[in-house]
C-alpha cells in the first residue's frame, strides 16, 4: 500500500493543470535514459502519461530509482503538470516523487504490448500481464459498453432486471446437458438457462431480463463453445414471435449504435468497423435457411 | 396466444388519449357486476385501468365474457379510452373486444392482494400468484432501481463490469464451505467470491465490480442466510482501506439518494422511508464496536 494517494488519471491531466501538484498511478510501458534526461511512459486504465525527469533539477533519489525502474513495474508519481508539445496528449509529469509498489521482475514472461507473440499457455500463465495487451484491455471495455448498452435499451423498454437461481433441482431444456452439484445431501444441478423462472416472472412483471451465467456440460470440440458463458435472456408476456423479432432487431441496432460511439477508440484497437444494421432485418424461412446452405455445399437435413 | 397485440401500457393511458383505439393486456384484479354496467380493473407492471361496459352499447358477446371473468385471469382488451372522472387515472376504456389468454381458476390459493395471509408453503406453492402481491412487486422493482443506481454510480466512477467464472479450482477464502461440482472427469467448486478474479483484472483496470451470484454450503439455521445469493463486489487497486470506505459511503448515499426519489411508489407500498445517510458515516473502532455490543447484552470475546 502506498503512502502517496492517487489524484489523477492519467486522462484527467490536461495542459489546463500546468504547475499543478498531481499524484498518478499505473504501469511502466517504457523507459529511456538520455543520460542527462530519464523519461518513462506510464500507463493506467484510460491512457498513457509521459514522466519526464532532469538531472540537473531532480532530487537525485528520484533519478536513481527512476533508472531501476523496468517494464510493467507498477508505480506511484506524484509531480507537477508540465506542458510539453512533444509529449503523448501535450503534457508530462515532472517527479518529485516515486514510489515503485510492485517491481516486474526481468525478462517479462511475455510481453504485453503484444509485438512478440506468445502461445495460449504462456498468456494463460501469465494472465495478469496478458490482460495489460491493448486488445485484451479493448475487449474489456467494449464489453462493458455492450452490457450497459442492453440493459438502457431493454430498461426504457419496460424490462425488468431479474436474477434466477444458479444450483436448480432438473433441467429447463430438454436434450441439455448438466453439470451434478452436491446440495447437502441432495443431487442439484447448474442452469442451463432462466427460462422456468422467467416464465414464472413473466406471469407478474410481462417483461423481464437476466444477464448471467448459465452452464452447459457439453464436451464441446470447438473454440467457439464455453461449458459457462455469460447469457442475456429476454422473456416477454404477451407477445409473439414476431414482436419478439422486432425487439430484438431494435436491440441490436441500439447496441450497435451506442458501442460504436462510445467505444470507437477501442474498436480501432481491435480492427472492427461497426456499423448499426438496418431494420427490419432481412428474414429467411427455415427452408430457405437450408437450400442457402446447400448452395454453399453444406448439406443439413430437415429437422436436425 | 393472442391475435390482439397490445399497443399500450396502463400508465400509458391519459385522458389526452381520449376516443383513442387501444389494445391494453394485464391481469383481473377486481369485477362488478351492476346489472346493466359491468366493470373490472385490469394491471399490468406499470398500474391499473378501469374497464367498463355497458349492457345497452357494449357487444353481447363481450359483455358476457366480462361476466364471467374470474380475477387473476389474463386478459387482452381492445377499445377506446374515455375520460371518466370516477375512475383511478381519470380515465376508462370502453371495451369493444377482449381475449382471455388465461382463466384462472376459483378459488385461487391465495389472495394476492394479500388481505388474507398465506403460508409460505402456500406462498411457495402458487409462487406466480405471489408475486403479483403488490408488495413483492414492489420489491422487484425496488430491486432494479438499486442494482441500476450502483452500476451508474461505480461506472461514473471509473469502475469496469466484469464477469469471472462461477465454476472454479479451489476455495478462494479460507474458512468458506464450498458446493462440489462434478465438472465432467474433475472435481470442481462453486466460486464462494470473485476475490482472486478481482485481484488479477484490477492488475490491469485499476478499478472493477462484479454483480453475479456467489455461493456458500454453509448450513445456516437463520432465515438471513442464503446458500446462493447475488453479490456486489468491487476492488480497486492502488486504493487503501480509507479510500475504500470513502467509496462505499459514497456509493450508499448515491444509491439510497436515487432510489428515494425513483422508487418513491414502489417504498411507500413496502412502507419504508429512506433517508440519505450524511457523509462520512459515524466510524467505530473494533474495541469500541464490541464495548457497544457489551453494553446492549452481547458480549463477543476479542478477535471472534
């Protein structure tokens, strides 16, 4: 625990604080010694700050430690704002203080700005690092946005957020299969889904919505399935297939939408363009579905 | 179900609709029959609407079908809106066709208004019925309010959503009874915490919340624990405990702050009053907290 308490974000310090006392935090990206000057990058989780320091006019503790310092260590900066054109957003930090809470050890055992490529088990190794990638960090944060996104959009829509129980006593869908849990002393299993208790909801509240874990013990033989995965499930009184279409074409348009806006720098770190759908969406009978398939030499059979 | 697609809430309807066609669908509350006027109310999620029908200009085949409506049942009416100064919202609609998707059987199990009072085996027994209590209505609805103003709160507070894995390794506190889950060849647990998941994603986002459900196979002799309950956690690096509690009292305040004002129905039919708590709260050290408890009668030795 540091002594020093963070002020700032690194996105907060603009040229408008110029002279002013701030205290950031985050991890080092990267360091360069010109002998005479030390500058360091950090970075936190809304951007990056330059932190700039002169032998000549920094205490020499602080020139020192600076120079220690190695990649994705993690520190405390407290110093003053400095306007400086060729720094990253137009200002740097001059330090006055330096307080390395946690030092990376080196060589790292990956490396997060995602230029040396590494395996699947070293990133899962090495988790807390791998999540520092600017992709991994996107994806993050473009989630988070999609997640706010559907629940403004199914809220002002007149859904009501619920959250059904996890440890069930049988299975909701037929043909799923499921994970056993020792209840005491009794057999329970992990849902598959909140479609027995949103039916029971429904029955009170028309319109309700859960975003949640669900679990499916299928031995999948395929990156694209999780045995848990977070699900957004509707369920709405009332209604047909068709307006549930609707809704939900509307749904996705919003999403697309808002992510767009919100999250357009971190959908540039991902390289992918969104652009909203139009409505209604283009609709395919479930014949059509498998002649189109065929075409494209994919042979389902009716009904499977 | 229906062929009539409802085109409007109950709240929805105000006298400014007047001579308007609607299509409305909710529940029977209540029915009386005057002979040559017969009227229900019907609710939905948002409120109540009378409907009335009168011998001399209503359509026999409606006006029987309103005669032999049992309350509960489920119901879809079309007709127009008519301002009438005697009805709750100052409005009426006259019913030119109704659909009964559901015809609830008499007597019910329960009463939902909850002027007679059920077991809850009884409640538990007819759960749909209960939850139309206006109480546990209310509750739901007071629910997503709170759930709403914490994310709003912890987002505008430069906190991120995420999601970690339910089904895990190993226990994360110490201490904690775990629910064992047959996790295909393996043994795996129910997460008692997102703690370790909290601790790894704040090395890279700083500051993170998760609302989802936690477990503990703890056997509790008190109707104030659940074994599956939804829990709100956040962590946040570079943070010490007194930053931590600043953000807390924070938070409540907010949230007591914003449901008090967009849950002021919803708390009158609890019959709760909020007020916000003022900022900082009363502190109590540990040695204080159990002097306090000594002189209410309970003692509690050190460190238990």
């Amino acid at each position: 625990m540091g002594r020093l308490k963070i002020t700032h974000s690194s996105a907060s310090i603009t040229p408008a604080l110029e002279g002013t006392k701030v205290t950031v935090g985050g991890f080092v990206k990267s360091i360069r010694d010109l002998g005479g000057i030390r500058f360091f990058v950090l970075y936190d989780m809304e951007g990056e700050l330059q932190v700039t320091a002169s032998k000549a006019t920094t205490r020499p503790e602080v020139f020192t430690k600076i120079g220690s310092l190695t990649p994705e260590s993690t520190v405390v900066v407290e110093g003053r704002v400095k306007v400086a054109e060729q720094a990253p957003g137009g200002v740097e930090i001059v330090p006055e203080r330096i307080e390395v809470l946690s030092q990376a050890v080196v060589p790292l055992p990956l490396d997060p700005s995602g230029r040396i490529k590494s395996t699947l088990e070293t990133r899962l190794g090495a988790r807390v690092l791998d999540l520092r990638h600017p992709v991994r960090r996107a994806i993050f944060k473009i989630r988070h946005i999609t997640l706010d996104a559907i629940r403004k959009f199914l809220s002002s829509n007149g859904f009501l957020e619920v959250h059904t129980p996890k440890i069930v006593a049988t299975a909701t869908e037929s043909g799923a299969a499921l994970f056993p849990v020792a209840y005491f002393e009794r057999e329970a299993f992990l849902s598959q889904s909140p479609q027995l208790y949103k039916e029971i909801l429904t029955g009170c509240f028309q319109k309700v919505f859960e975003i949640g874990p669900i679990f499916r013990a299928e031995e999948f033989n395929t990156p694209k399935h999780l045995n848990e995965t977070i699900s957004v499930d509707i369920e709405a009184a009332f209604a047909d297939y068709e307006e549930v279409m609707q809704l939900l074409e509307k749904l996705i348009a919003a999403v697309f939408q808002e992510v767009g806006e919100r999250a357009r720098e971190e959908l540039k770190i991902v390289g992918v363009k969104l652009s909203t759908p139009k409505i209604p969406f283009e609709r395919l009978t479930y014949r059509e579905a498998l002649e189109l398939l065929e075409k494209k030499g994919v042979k389902v059979p009716w009904g499977e």
